[in-house]
C-alpha cells in the first residue's frame, strides 16, 4: 500500500520511513517515562533516610543517624541526575 504525498510526514517519503520516525518517538517517550520513574524511586527513598535519620537523632543514636543522612543524599544526588537527563530530553523536544 502506498501513501499518498499528503498522507506522509513532512519530510518523510515513505511508510518505513514515518514507521521508523514513530519508533523513535515511542522509544523517547519510554526513556522519559523511566527518567520520571527512577527520579522518583531515588526521591522516596531518600525521604525514607532522613526520617530514619531523624528518628537516630531523636534516640541519639548520631552515628546511624549520619549514615541515614549519607544514604538519603546519595539517593537525592541520583534523583536529581535523572531529572537532568529528562530536563535536557524536554529540552531537545522543544527546538
């Protein structure tokens, strides 16, 4: 089957051609969807430290309680990379 001239995308001059520019948009999309994703596993559990590290502090336990803290800022560091990754994604769509 082929396509007529205005069925195409601008720019395209097939169906491969617009099949494999879908693809692409699909596979963007699920990059994007696991950046969110992971961003916001590293995000829970670094909130997760810092309470476990303010119950320590509130036991006086400080040398649990600077692990914990250690632990949820490794964790932040890892959310805000990921949220990197999607920022400069959402960038490159919107030129």
């Amino acid at each position: 089957m082929t396509q007529s001239k205005s069925e195409r995308t601008a720019g395209y001059r097939s169906a491969e051609q617009n099949r494999r520019r879908e693809e692409g948009k699909s596979s963007e999309n699920t990059k994007g969807i696991e950046n969110h994703q992971r961003a916001a596993e590293c995000f829970t559990l670094a909130s997760k430290n810092h309470y476990e590290a303010a119950r320590y502090h509130e036991e006086g336990d400080d040398l649990n309680a600077s692990k914990s803290t250690i632990l949820a800022m490794g964790y932040a560091l890892m959310g805000n990379e990921y949220q990197s990754q999607d920022i400069k994604h959402h960038a490159m769509e919107g030129k």
